[in-house]
C-alpha cells in the first residue's frame, strides 16, 4: 500500500512572496489533515478534511493560508504572502475514519520551508 | 480542551538497554485514545503504538510498551532492548473520537549510545 505523498520536499522563497504545497493521502482515506511543525515543536493542525469538504479549520490563519480539497482526494496548501514565521515542516496526514477506535493517522514526509 | 505535556526534552539510553519516556495528558472528554508516534531525522512520523482509554490492559507492539494509568493520567512509553536505530523525536498524541483531531506533545529526542 502506497503512503501519503507529498511535494516539494524543500522549499527556499523570500517573505511577501506565495507557496503552494501538495498532497495525495493514501488510497481511500476520507479524512485528510495538514499540520504545521516548527523546529522543536509537536505538529500543530492547520486544517481537516473530510472528503473534500471541511471539518476543523479553526488554527488556520486564513489572511494569508488556504488550503482546498478538490474531489476529495488530492489537497494543496497555499501560504500568500509568506512571513518568516512560516518556517516550517508542513505535514499531511490521512486516515480512514471508520471509526473513532480504530483511527489512525498516517503521516507524508513533509515539506520543508524556509523563509527568508 | 486537550493538552499533552512531555517534560524530557531529551534522553538517551545504552544499546540494548530500556528507556522509559514520560506523557501526560489532560481531556474532558470520555472517548479518546493514545499514540506514540517516532520521528526519525528524515521526518516521516511513524506510528509507534496506540492505546484506547477504556481498555485496561497496556498495549504492547514487540520491543514497545505502554503504562497507562488512567486516573493519573500519565501514558509513558517504555522501549526494551533498544537499538540504534530507535534514535529519532518520539512524539505522544491524543485524540478523540468525536473530532478525530490529534494533540501533539512537543517531543523528547532518544538518543542511542552503542
């Protein structure tokens, strides 16, 4: 079974300019989220999906990210205009949500940004 | 609201010997369940092992084990005969059943010393 993929793994821009990453989560998954790690921390949920509609995107700075879910499969994440603060793993990760025990959320490599 | 603290920012352990790493956890809620997950450098986030609150019984997954003592709330990860290639950021996470969202601790970094 293929993992969560994910695209570019790096990423250098300078702040005010825009990025975009990209996510294909593993095949049948319904629920699909993106994190935001930055060094030393734990992963932070930016926003969730499930299926292409959404659940949970209350962490999510929305002057500046957007994140969209088109035919509930792939996803992008878009931070326009980039700050410094942005610097980050951005993790995506899905799961199967069949039912609340048995749950799992399986994790993409990330994609690395820096800001500068 | 739901919080997971990890209070060792670091620890290391002698190849095959055990280590324990500590998580606490506070929630309101009734349903939730637990998760290590292993960060190795290449930053995959690798699921280590889970543990449902209303079972009793300590999840086990080969060299990995749980305590879970429910009413303290502590959830520590015990790894036994450990090999270098545990090395990595271990990462304790709870959940909930009715959201499906995940809290992360921030994390203690395992060294192995051959």
């Amino acid at each position: 079974e293929a993992g969560v993929a994910q695209s570019p793994r790096y990423k250098i821009i300078e702040k005010r300019q825009s990025v975009a990453f990209w996510c294909n989560p593993i095949s049948g998954h319904a629920t699909l989220y993106w994190y935001q790690q930055i060094l030393g921390q734990g992963p932070k949920l930016l926003i969730q999906f499930q299926n292409n509609g959404v659940v949970d995107d209350s962490q999510l700075p929305k002057d500046r990210f957007s994140a969209e879910r088109l035919k509930g499969v792939d996803s992008t994440l878009k931070i326009q205009p980039a700050k410094l603060e942005d610097s980050a793993v951005y993790l995506c990760a899905s799961s199967t949500r069949t039912s609340g025990s048995r749950e799992t959320q399986y994790f993409g490599p990330g994609t690395r940004l820096l800001v500068l | 609201a739901q919080t997971v603290t990890q209070s060792q920012p670091e620890m290391s352990v002698q190849e095959a010997e055990t280590v324990t790493l500590s998580c606490t956890y506070d929630t309101s809620e009734s349903d939730y369940y637990l998760f290590w997950y292993k960060q190795p450098p290449s930053r995959q986030m690798i699921l280590v092992i889970r543990q449902e609150a209303y079972k009793q019984q300590n999840a086990t997954e080969n060299r990995f084990s749980v305590n879970f003592q429910k009413a303290a709330k502590s959830f520590s990860l015990k790894i036994s005969d450990s090999q270098l290639g545990d090395a990595a950021m271990y990462f304790c996470a709870s959940g909930t059943s009715g959201t499906y969202k995940y809290i992360f601790g921030t994390g203690t970094r395992l060294k192995v010393l051959a």
